[in-house]
C-alpha cells in the first residue's frame, strides 16, 4: 500500500485566511465514478467473457492476479485516463481500483507494471480468434430483437509508434512510423464488430474482404433475413472489396476517387453549380449519377457524382453503389454514405479519447491484445450510454421525423440532443469530468463497504441517476430471466 508521510504546506496567494495542505490518512480515490461500470460490467460480463476467452498457461499454484482481475486493472484505467502500464504502480494501492476487481482494502495490493507486462505479452495467438468471436458475441447480445437493417461501416487510423515495435514501417503519407489499426463499427449502435492491427505501410483493404465474411457469416447465422449495408472511403474501393460484396449479397456504398473520366462526366454539372452560385450568392449542391466501367471491373457499376459551388471554391466527391434507390434517389445515396462520418468520430474517440494509440509494447501480438483492451473499454463506454440515453423528445413544429432533417436543421438537432443529454451523447472526456473523475472516500466494515462522495460535488444528481438506471435494469434483466 502506498502511504504518504506527514507534511504540512502552507500556501502564500492573498486570500482571508491562510491555505494549508496536510495528507489524510483516509482512504480516498479520485476515480470513484468508475463503480457504475463496475456495475454495468457485471450486468453484462464484458470483462469476464474476454478474460474467459484468453488461455492461461502459469502454474495455478504461483498465480496471485488473475486474468479477469488485470484485465479489469487495464480496462477500467483506461475508461479513467490511465492508458499506460506504469500507471498501474500507484493505481494498484488505489482502494476503488480494489473493489473494482474484487479485492478487500486489506488485501495485497492489485498486479505491478511488470505483472501487467508479462500479462500482455503471454496472450497465445489462439486466444486472438476468440477474442474476434467474442466481440461478436457481445455485438448480437446487445440486441435485444433481432435488427432487420444493419450499416457497417469500414474504416482504418493511423497509430504513430516510438520505438522499436515489431511490423512498424515508416508511412510517407503520414510521415511517421505507425502501425494501422483497422475497425469494423455499426451505425446502429456505435459498437465495434471487428478490430485488427495491420503493419505500418499495409494497404487498408489488406484482408478486408476476409474481415467481411466472417462478420456477414456469424450475423447471418442467427438473422438469416437482416439487411447489411457496407460503407467506406475510397482506400476501400478496391475490385476485389466490390466482388465481395457482390458475392455476399449485401449493399454498399464506397468512396471512389475523381479521375480524369468522372471529370469529364461531370464537368458540365460543376458548370452549372457555380453558374447558379454566382447567380444567387447561395450554396449550391448538385448531382448526377451514371453507370461507369473502369478498366479493371468486370462490369458496370453505378456512380453518383455531387458538384458543389460555395463562397470556399468547388469540390466533387464520387461514390460507387447497389443500393437499391441509388438509380432514383442520387443525392440521398451520397448523403447515406456522408453519415458514414459519424463512425469516423467513434474511430477518434477510440484512438484519441480512450488512447488506442498508445501501442508500446515491443511484440506486435502484445500490441494487437492492448488495442483488443482498448476496444473492450470503448464497447463498455458505448453501452453505458445506452443505458443512460436521455434524448429530447421530437421537436414541435417539424413537418419530418429527426431521421430525416438534412443540413443545418440536422446539425440544430444534434447540438440540442447533445446539450440536453451530456452523458448519452458524451465523449470518454465528458465522462471523466462528469462521472469518473470524482474523490470517494472508502471505508470497509465488517459488513459492507462505504464509499462517501461529496455532498457538494456538481454532478452528483447525475451520478445518482445512473446509478438508479443500471440498478432498475438489472432488476429488469433479474425478472425476465
């Protein structure tokens, strides 16, 4: 247990009376909010499954931190902003990070940095495939009827590295050394299907065609009728991404590249955007659409162009499509395939609000199990806000449903969801500030554990709230079963 030593500081800013500093020698954390997902976890088994799904090879009588028990030590401190291993020698003394994995405040304390080490490098590679089952697995449990449309959406980001890891190449894109992680996420509920960690310089359709069948063959097993449309940018526009899609019968809509062909299809469309746009001083958004072969097709296939004149200059987009309305509805196709944006913001808040791209261990299998721990804090962040989703009701006066607003009405809609319901549309900093960054004071008895939260803290009726929520639904959850 880390103790401090007796101190006292005296502060000298001007104030009425003077500010003393002394340590307590109570049991307090500063990650306290991290007991709703405690909570949440146990409901749902997240980090009991993944740890279930890992081969533990050490001799039984020499194990003092479990698998279960250090993968909650790194999914939990990641959730709070504690992404590295070194963390772990302050936060394994640290009494919430007790409770969270099982432990009495009197016990020994939680795994070290190099326990976690040698946790993270001794993953066999067989672990891997059930890993990949599982966050399947977690995906179809997480509906509660069986969806009749799905959207997936493909996409890679770059993860600079600082060292010497295995299959880190220099990227002259990026002008970095990196790995390049892949995710396959749904549109529905924001929750990541598939995750893979390609080598620095890999092309980001490298085996996604691969990644696509498994997914469409375990969704299909169990909802043989559900409808499954695919997005991506044009890195995935590939012939042998769209003869896959083809053979596996599912729609798609991917970016493709403008070239010299598609120009001259549509130059006179961009003529006519910026002749209106100089008429009226107004925006303007144009589309066409046509079949196209491109030499390396076997066949055509159906591309929608937009045009678009505005005070910053032009700019044209191209997408390929099967969709069904594509032929009649050009622009609502390309608009479907510009949401895909969203899914890019769960990739930044992955890489960025929950530090996936802190990837440095040396060994890349070590890496690919810490993007796996990253991916299984944001899944649990994801499905904590669907429990505590509050959205505002339909606005008054609106002549179509909220699904179908377009331009600045949508972006209205989504600022006020956003501003009404923090924590159901809330990035992992949101959540810090908010729920997980809270002091606790913890004291054990001999019959239960209290942990006292301010009674001044801002958001403690927010903390309140969650917590009833999750409680009323795992009662819910108790009665059905």
């Amino acid at each position: 247990m880390v103790s401090q030593t007796a101190f006292q500081l005296t502060l000298d800013f001007p104030t009425s009376k003077p500010v003393v500093v002394v340590p307590a020698a109570d049991q307090i954390s500063s990650d306290a909010g991290l007991l709703p997902f405690r909570q949440l976890d146990e409901q749902l088994g997240l980090t009991r499954q993944f740890a279930e799904a890992l081969t533990d090879r050490r001799h039984t009588g020499y194990i003092d931190h479990s698998f279960l028990e250090m993968t909650r030590m790194r999914v939990y401190g990641i959730l709070a902003d504690y992404a590295d291993q070194n963390d772990h020698d302050v936060l394994r003394s640290d009494p919430i990070f007790k409770l969270l994995c099982d432990r009495s405040l009197a016990d020994h304390d939680l795994a070290s940095q190099p326990t976690l080490s040698r946790f993270e490098n001794a993953i066999a590679v067989r672990s891997f495939f059930h890993l990949r089952d599982l966050l399947l697995d977690q995906f179809i449990a997480s509906f509660k009827t069986p969806p009749r449309h799905l959207t997936l959406d493909i996409d890679p980001f770059d993860d600079p590295t600082h060292g010497q890891q295995q299959l880190t190449f220099f990227h002259g894109y990026y002008e970095q050394y990196q790995y390049l992680p892949r995710v396959i996420t749904c549109a529905e509920n924001d929750l990541v299907l598939v995750v893979c960690l390609l080598h620095g310089t890999a092309h980001a359709a490298l085996g996604a065609q691969d990644d696509l069948e498994y997914v469409l063959r375990r969704l299909r097993a169990v909802w043989p009728d559900v409808h499954i449309h695919l997005r991506a940018d044009s890195g995935f526009g590939t012939p042998a991404m769209y003869a896959a899609c083809e053979q596996l019968n599912i729609h798609y809509t991917i970016g493709m590249g403008m070239n010299a062909r598609l120009k001259k299809l549509s130059d006179s469309l961009l003529e006519q955007a910026i002749s209106q746009w100089e008429a009226t001083g107004q925006p303007q958004r144009l589309f066409t659409a046509f079949w196209y072969r491109a030499d390396s097709w076997p066949a055509q296939r159906w591309v929608v162009v937009k045009c678009e004149a505005h005070a910053q200059g032009t700019n044209r987009r191209a997408v390929v499509s099967n969709r069904a309305g594509a032929t009649i509805l050009p622009g609502a196709t390309y608009d479907g395939y510009a949401d895909r944006g969203e899914s890019e913001n769960r990739n930044k808040e992955l890489k960025v609000g929950l530090l996936a791209d802190r990837l440095s261990d040396h060994r890349y299998f070590a890496n690919l199990f810490r993007l796996y721990l990253h991916t299984l804090a944001y899944n649990l962040l994801v499905r904590m806000r669907h429990e505590v989703a509050d959205p505002p009701g339909e606005p008054s006066g609106a002549e179509v449903p909220v699904e179908a607003f377009a331009g600045r009405q949508r972006r209205g809609w989504h600022n006020d969801r956003r501003e009404r319901d923090p924590l159901g549309e809330g990035q992992p900093c949101t959540w810090r500030t908010r729920l997980i960054k809270v002091a606790g004071r913890v004291r054990e008895k001999s019959r239960r554990v209290v942990v006292e939260l301010s009674a001044s803290w801002p958001y403690l009726d927010q903390f309140q709230e969650v917590v009833r929520r999750l409680l009323a639904s795992s009662s819910a959850a108790a009665d059905s079963s």
